[in-house]
C-alpha cells in the first residue's frame, strides 16, 4: 500500500478561510479542488438548470399533455436504492403534480434481468397504461423500447447510464423522449446526476411547463409531504397510485429531496457540485424532520438518528437494506417503504428489509470466503495476482455477486468479476456476473473490446468504467475469463497495479478533539469528494485483538496518547508505522472520546 498526500492550494486555502470557513474544512476543502465559496454554496438557486439538461423540456410536455388527456402512466423502475428512489420521486413527484393514474413495475432481478425488456413492455400495456416511463433504466433497452412502440405505448426514458455501442457507435432507443446527461450532444455538466436526480429534474421541467400553462401559479404551496399510500392492484408487480388532481399554487418539489439525496450516494455516483447541493439540500430536511416515513423508520431500524443524519447513514445503512430488498426478494418492498405515509405500514416495511439485508450479509460472508479461496488458488506464493480476476461458484447467489466482487476488488487491487448461475427458468445454463474496478480501468469498454474479440461469447453487458454487468454461457466462461485478462495486461501497467491511498497527511494536535468529529460528519462526503483521511507516523504503544477480526491499538500521535482500531485487520503492527486513518468518536458512559479509524498502513 501507498500513501500519498493530495496536493493542497494555499491559495485556496486562504480564500476560504477569509470567507469564515474553518481552517480545517478550508484545507480539506481546497485538497479536492474547491476554490471559491460559491462552489460551497447550496442554495437551490445554484442548482444547474433544467433547460440545460437534453429533452427535458420535451419530457415535461409529453408528461403534461398526457396528465391532460387524463392518460395512464406507468413508470418501470430499477431494483437497486437508485432506481427504487427515483420510482418513488416520480409517483410523489407526478402525484403532487396533479397526475391522476400513475402505476410502478419494479423488473425482478432473476427472471426478467435488467432494463426494459420486451416482456415486461408487454405487461406494462396489460395493465393498461397509456405511457411507459423508466427510471434509472432504458438507455441500452433498444428492443424493449421498440416493442413498446410497436404495442402503442409512448415511451418516455429517463436514465443515466451509458448508452448502448454497436460498432463503436452510440445506438439510442427510439423512445419518443430521452432524458439522460450522458446522450449525445447533451450539455448538461453533471454527467454524474443519478437516475434518482435525472427523474427530479424532469419534474422540475414538468412544474415549470405546468406553470406556463396556467395550471399553476407562481406561488409556491406550502403544503407539507404528499398524504395518502400507493395501492397495490391484485397483488400484481403493478402497484396504482391515484391523485385528487392538481392544485394552485404550484406545489414545492423540495419535499422530494431526501429521497434524491438518499438514492445519489447509494448509487456511489461523483459528488460533482450540483450532486452535492441535491444531497445537502436532502440531509438538512432529514435532520429538520421533514423527511418522508420510510426513510424515518430506516433511520430506526438501523439503529441510526435522523437528526445527526450524514452521508454514512445513507451508503452504509439506509442505502444496503432497500438494496437487499432487490437482491434476495421483491423491491417492491423497498418502493413501498419510500411510497408510504402511515408510520405504522413504514416500520413494518423498514424491520422486513433490516431482516432481509441481515440474510444479504449472511449469504455475502460465506460467499466472499469462498470466493477469496479461488482468488488465492490464482496466486503462487511470492506473486502479484493476475491483472484481472473472474471467478465462478455454483454456489453463489446472483443477487450479491457484486459486493463480493467489490470486496476481492478492494483486498487484491485488481478489477474484478464474480459470476452466479441463473436461477430464472430456462437459463441455468447462463452465467450472470458482476464487476467492480479499479481507476485506469474502464470495465464497460473492457467488456466491449472482449466482445469484439470474442464474438458471441457476452450475450449481454452494460455499465460504468467502475461497475458493469454481462451475461455468458457457463461453457464460455473460461473463454471470458483469458480474455478479460489480456484486456487487463495490455491496459494496465505496474503503477496503476499499485494500490494507492490519497490521504490529507498529517493532523494537527489543535484538530485532535472529539467535536471535530461531527464538524466533519455534517459535511457531504462520498464518491469523488472523499472524506477526509489523515496519515502520518505514529507509535504503537500496545496492540490486541477484539472479536477475534479487530486489532484494537493505544498509538502516541505527536507525542500524545491516543485510541485506535483497525476493523477487518488482525496482522499485528511494527513499534512505529505509518498510518492513513479517519477521526471518530467512541461514547462511553456518556462521554465522548476521540478515537482513529485505521484504514491502512504503509509498512
């Protein structure tokens, strides 16, 4: 491991600090390029523009001169906590918005697989609706868009993904409107926005095309979160939303923020400046208390307060259990969850998925021993690993095959994909694999070069440079396998090979207090704007194991004593070493204690 300290612009440093930020934030600050104050600034009104985001003024009139021909809206979402986010800002969002018949259909992961797919088009028009609209889906859903077409459906994609490539060029669905950052000639600068932010920002348009049809006036309402729960129809995938119709003055959209902050950092999308505003604006309602039910008995179930909310509540517990929901039974649990008012309907939803998401971990832990043992059985003694891994188990459950490739990705450095048996009928001979990677290495194009090379060997792929999916036949999976690796070896040098840590370098004493703790939990940190990591030498005073898999330390940091725990890491540490590490605070008996979170070290 490498640490290594960001570069940090005095400059910077100093023009923040003489606008009152505190020195601390300041640097961290300007370490991940913020140079002025109004980067830092999240008001709404510095919100990018919808106009400036392709096809969504289109988006907004389709919307509008469907709700008034009193037409049908289904909208077909994804099953990860962005996609589920983004169905329950569109039902909410439509609904307030005056839209009368407004229905989901959340695809299940076995045996429809991902996206829009022609049978699922199909029964989207049996259940009646007049226009289909994704969310966080459908931009590689060439076929599923055109078979909705052709069963009469109007077809609006909202998504942010990649769009699909066919001889090296962009190929879009012939969807009546498309509304994604990352099509062709779109000018919108957040290329990053999640499917959850794509979806707010079409309702944005939506308001304002309403409006300039004197459906609304220019007052905002204050009315507070939308009442009423989603109904489900016949015990059917297709769950019914109605509405009492629209009203004036035009109703406030902010009430949508939390769920738009919560699906943004679960979907570990960057945290560009704009994503950034959408998830403040998000947190300082949950902390206010205006948050919808689901997300308060989230909050609950996951032992966290909504008050203190952060960052970390949303990607390490609130985002994980709507996730399982998707990867082991139905996310119509987690939409439901999102889509209620009654607090009573929302804990029971919350407790099923922290029961569900306890089975998620269960299932991941058993099948991340088993797939580091093949990961090792790859590895001689002495030796790097190969530039790429692949593993498959007939064992491992489709449904968590993509933590399990994060975590080898994390512990060995090296893209990564884990593969499961198909369990959807009359696919068992098909392999579906998820994979995460590692910067330099863009998994998307990776898959599209190893298609090209071996033609007919992906039957399915899509994705980001970070994480992308794809689909074999268990037969070619050795096939996969070599090739992924010769991408890999001739992408890939010694130094991008290297695990590298960026760090903030040393922590001054005047910072080591336990109240900075939640100085710097306020902030937004994620994806692309890291929270703040420090390293330096330390002293290792004693060292002991808790749990049997922690290594609880006593450090002297700058010739003070200080507590320290390395959770994950059981490998005892030289008298003196060098550190990467986060601040936390360890309560007992009332008492807040400051302790270092070990992320590394460089021995």
């Amino acid at each position: 491991m490498k640490i290594q300290i960001r570069d940090v612009p005095l400059r910077s440093v100093w023009v923040l600090q003489q606008a009152g930020i505190h020195p601390l934030l300041a640097r961290l600050f300007a370490a991940r390029g913020v140079h002025s104050m109004d980067e830092l600034d999240d008001g709404l009104a510095k919100l990018l523009p919808p106009a400036s985001l392709r096809g969504s003024r289109e988006a907004a009139q389709l919307l509008a001169d469907a709700m008034a021909e009193d037409k049908k809206i289904c909208v077909v979402a994804d099953y990860d906590c962005d996609g589920a986010t983004a169905c329950a800002v569109a039902l909410r969002g439509l609904k307030l918005l005056g839209a009368k018949h407004v229905s989901y259909l959340v695809p299940d992961r076995v045996i429809d697989g991902y996206g829009l797919t022609p049978p699922i088009a199909e029964r989207v028009k049996a259940s009646g609706a007049d226009l289909l609209v994704t969310v966080d889906n459908g931009i590689a859903s060439i076929d599923g868009v055109a078979r909705a077409k052709a069963l009469g459906l109007q077809v609006l994609v909202t998504d942010h993904h990649l769009p699909a490539l066919k001889d090296g060029r962009v190929v879009l669905p012939a969807a009546d409107v498309i509304v994604n950052p990352n099509q062709p000639d779109c000018g919108f600068e957040s290329k990053s926005i999640a499917g959850v932010g794509v979806m707010f920002y079409v309702l944005l348009a939506l308001r304002a095309e309403l409006r300039q049809r004197g459906v609304f006036d220019a007052t905002p309402s204050d009315a507070g979160p939308p009442q009423g729960a989603s109904a489900s129809s016949g015990g059917s995938v297709v769950h019914a939303v109605t509405s009492v119709g629209a009203k004036v003055p035009q109703p406030k959209l902010d009430t949508l923020l939390p769920l738009v902050a919560l699906g943004t950092v679960a979907d570990v999308v960057k945290l560009d400046a704009n994503n950034r505003r959408l998830v403040a604006q998000g947190l300082k309602r949950i902390r206010a208390g205006a948050l919808p039910a689901g997300i308060a008995s989230l909050f609950t179930a996951a032992g966290r307060q909504a008050p203190v909310a952060t960052t970390f509540d949303f990607g390490f517990a609130l985002g994980p259990r709507i996730n399982a929901a998707g990867r082991l039974a139905d996310m119509t649990l987690g939409i439901e969850c999102l889509l209620t008012d009654d607090a009573a309907r929302a804990d029971e939803l919350a407790k099923m998925l922290d029961g569900i998401n306890r089975e998620r971990r269960d299932i991941e832990a058993g099948m991340r021993e088993q797939a580091q043992l093949a990961a090792d059985a790859m590895i001689d003694e002495d030796e790097e690993p190969p530039p790429a891994i692949a593993i498959f188990d007939p064992e491992f459950h489709e449904g968590v095959v993509g933590i399990v490739a994060s975590r080898i990705k994390d512990k060995l450095h090296r893209p990564t994909f884990v593969f499961a048996a198909s369990q959807a009928p009359g696919k068992e001979h098909e392999l579906k694999g998820s994979g995460r990677s590692i910067p330099g290495f863009h998994l998307r194009d990776a898959l599209d070069l190893v298609a090209k090379r071996c033609p007919g060997v992906l039957l399915r792929f899509g994705g980001h440079a970070m994480a992308a999916g794809c689909t074999l036949a268990e037969e070619h999976f050795e096939v996969f396998e070599l090739a992924l690796q010769q991408v890999a070896h001739e992408w890939l040098d010694a130094a991008t090979l290297t695990r590298r840590m960026d760090t903030d370098g040393p922590l001054a004493p005047e910072y080591r207090r336990a109240d900075l703790v939640d100085t710097l939990h306020k902030e937004v940190w994620g994806q692309g704007f890291a929270a703040p990591t420090f390293s330096e030498e330390v002293e290792v005073v004693s060292q002991r194991l808790v749990g049997e898999k922690h290594l609880a330390l006593k450090l002297r940091h700058q010739g003070q004593p200080v507590d320290a725990i390395w959770f994950g890491h059981t490998e005892p540490l030289p008298a003196r070493v060098t550190l990467a590490f986060r601040l936390d605070a360890d309560e007992w008996q009332g008492v807040k204690r400051l302790r270092f979170l070990v992320e590394a070290a460089e021995i």
